[in-house]
C-alpha cells in the first residue's frame, strides 16, 4: 500500500508541475450527439457541409431544458461515428475534418468592457444557454439554470480543490489562466450584486498560493480572496468545501442558494469568462492523462473533441504494452471504466487515467466498518450491500443510498476488496422504483 499511495503522490505532482502541453489541431474533432443529461438530439447539418467554430450544429434535449451543440473547429462534417462517451455508453459523434483555420462563426462579436459592465443577470443567463455553458467539473450541470436562482447571493466560492489522486488538470489552469479565472468570477459577482467571492484551494498548493497572491494585488478591493482548505479527500465535495470555506452546514440535500452561496468549479469559471467576453461555447479544455500504464504522464491543452488515441503517443505510447490496460474516464475514486482507448476528450472529461491491469481477489466481508468510518455522509455501505443482495427494497429505502457522493472511499478502505460503491449505486437505482 506504501508504493501504491507513494506512486500516487508522484504522479499528481509530476503532472501538476510540468506546463500543459498545448495539442489543439487534431484532423477529427467528435462532439458528442447526446450526454447523461440529454439523451435526444437534432443535427442542423448534413454531410459534406463547412461549418464554423464555434457555430451551432445542432441541439440536444434534455427533461427540462435544451442545450445547443457547437463546433469545436471548423471543417466539414463527415457523418456520425459511435465512440465511448463520459457515461461510459457507446454513443453517436459527430465528425468534424478539421480544416487547422479556426474560422469563426461570422455572428459572434466580442464585448468591449462598457458592453460587458452593463449585463444584467437576465443578460447572463441568455449568454450561458446559448454558449451551453455547463459545471466542468464533471457534473455538467447547466449553468444558466445556477443563474436563475431568486435567491439574494452574499458568498460566490471557486472550487480548486481538484482533491481525487492522479489528477491535476484544474492545477494547471489555475497557473496558467488565473486572470481569466479572476475576470469570469467578478463577471458572476456582477450579475448577484455581490460583494464577498473566496477561490478555494488546499492549503498544499503552494504554487497556487504564490501566484494568486500576486494576481490578486491587481483586483484590490474586488471582495475575491484566496481560501486554502484541507488537504484531504473529498474536500472537494461541495457541502465540505462550504462548510470549510465559510462555517455552513448544509443540510442532506439543501441547495447552497439556500444560504446565499453560489459555488463554481474553476473550469467553469474560465467556461463563463469566455462565454461573457467572446460569446464562444468552451471548445478546448485541460485534461490529465496518467497512470501507470503510459510512459510520461501529462496534462494537455486539447480541443473538446479530441481522440485519447492522439495524445497516447504523446506521452511516449504505453508502459508494458503486453499488458491489459484499464481506462478509468475521470478519477480513480469516482471516475468511469470504459473498455478501451476509444475514448473522446468532451467539455466535462478532466482525465484519462491509464493502468495495468491488476486482478485483485474479491473477500467476503469482515465487518471490520472502514466503509461506515469512511462515509462522508454518515451512510452503512455494508448494510445497503446486503440489502441489495437479497432484493429487500424496504430495507434499501430505510437505509437511504441516495444520500450517496460516490466518493468511492467505502469501495477505496474495504480490506477485502469488495467493489461496495458499486452495491450503492445499485441501491440508489432500486430506491428510485
């Protein structure tokens, strides 16, 4: 456990120290036709057609909501071609030959600062629909919707924490575009009339901390400050990072609004920024891509749409290629397997995580309670994993898995290496009937 924790530790600072490597002219780009939230789809182009960056080429519908699709470069469409998505589901992209001109759709016009200062929040919010602007964190909320709230907002938090192991891809955008993260928080702060913003990261990022602490000079008087939190996991988990960052105590499925906070991933933050000031959806993104089954972990500047399969020989190919691989889509503890490196960088992928293969021997239960010591949420993951195994739905809505993060931590300190997250979600599916 020493070497695996060990080699954790330096591949997160491996990645998290070295510049991204800009990779932003694939020959394909593939968006994805629909997603977790939006399973149906209308393309506005056909075959053979030139589209623009940035240009609108189609649109997905969701339950409550629609979300327009936006080219990533511009070239011609080439069909539709199935790749593995975020869900870990087979699912139809649209190909896109990159023509390398970044031609941009001729409607969209920048805003000049007198421009941007007189937005309402109405205005804000008709800007993040049309740009599609989601959480990028991974849970592809839609962001506009986070607008609508009618709730007076006094604290607006910027979630740095990036706490899962091997990942570093908000770290780099944090070093490299902090400007842009602190214009794309007063752009929120504007549209709430509120004066009080914290960016929150843990206390070990000391790169972060000295950067900030100069950039930061230049937004005096802004009400945006830097907040270090703990070094541990889930930090990053919302209820934890406000309890942290500001002494509130969420209750079990209250909304920050609740409490006159608003909270962002930095990702996103960058994702508004770009979406207020150019009207352009998010079209390149940092992504993570390590482990322990490629030769140079790295973290990469790519274009939304951009195959792993060109940036695997980037990293100087695969370490023990005769090996079996696991492609983890996201982080280790709450991250997708996926079968393959048929794998498509889309707006909310923050890491591929490449492994060897290693068969561990599932145990029967000892009892021991790591899983119930563990649980953020104060859940019994043993007893839901029972009451799974014999169907007993009574028992399983007694239990409340929906109060479930996922965080993986039951699953992570089980000594006899039981999947037990894997039961919860299964509970949670079960308790929804």
């Amino acid at each position: 456990m020493i070497d695996k924790v060990n080699h954790i530790k330096d591949t997160k600072n491996l990645t998290g120290l070295l510049p991204a490597v800009r990779y932003t002219q694939p020959k394909y780009v593939y968006i994805a036709m629909g997603n977790a939230r939006c399973p149906n789809a209308e393309l506005y182009i056909k075959e053979g057609d030139h589209v623009f960056y940035s240009q609108v080429i189609g649109i997905r519908h969701a339950a409550f909501f629609d979300q327009p699709i936006h080219a990533t470069c511009s070239g011609t469409f080439v069909g539709l071609e199935k790749h593995y998505h975020r869900n870990g589901k087979l699912t139809d992209f649209i190909k896109i030959e990159n023509d390398g001109l970044d031609t941009i759709d001729p409607t969209l016009k920048m805003r000049t600062p007198e421009e941007i200062a007189a937005l309402t929040k109405d205005d804000m919010v008709e800007i993040l629909k049309n740009c599609a602007c989601v959480g990028l964190g991974g849970s592809s909320f839609p962001t506009y919707i986070k607008f609508q709230t009618d709730k007076p907002i006094n604290m607006i938090l910027v979630n740095g924490i990036e706490c899962e192991p091997y990942i570093t891809a908000d770290h780099r955008l944090m070093l490299e575009y902090p400007y842009r993260v602190c214009e794309g928080l007063l752009y929120v702060m504007q549209a709430f009339g509120c004066k009080h913003a914290k960016i929150c990261i843990k206390s070990k990022y000391k790169d972060i901390k000295r950067v900030y602490k100069q950039v930061l000079k230049e937004y005096e008087g802004s009400g945006i400050e830097l907040c270090c939190v703990g070094n541990y996991y889930p930090q990053g988990w919302e209820v934890e990072m406000i309890k942290n960052a500001t002494g509130i105590q969420l209750k079990p499925g209250e909304l920050p609004s609740n409490r006159g906070i608003l909270n962002f991933n930095v990702s996103t933050m960058v994702g508004i920024y770009k979406a207020i000031k150019y009207n352009m959806a998010v079209n390149k993104r940092f992504v993570t891509v390590t482990g322990d089954g490629i030769n140079y972990p790295k973290n990469f500047r790519v274009r939304v749409g951009t195959s792993i399969k060109d940036l695997i020989p980037l990293c100087g190919g695969y370490k023990d290629p005769e090996k079996e691989k696991v492609f983890i889509m996201g982080g280790p503890m709450m991250g997708v397997s996926v079968p393959s490196d048929d794998i498509i960088v889309t707006k909310t992928v923050t890491s591929i995580i490449i492994l060897n293969k290693t068969d561990y021997k599932e145990e029967p239960c000892v009892r021991c309670g790591s899983c119930v010591l563990s649980c953020p949420v104060h859940l019994e993951p043993v007893q839901i994993m029972n009451a799974v195994k014999t169907l007993d739905k009574p028992r399983i809505k007694m239990l409340n898995p929906l109060r479930c993060i996922e965080c993986g931590l039951c699953s992570y300190t089980c000594t006899s290496k039981i999947p037990v997250t894997d039961y919860i979600r299964k509970a949670k599916i079960i308790a929804k009937l």
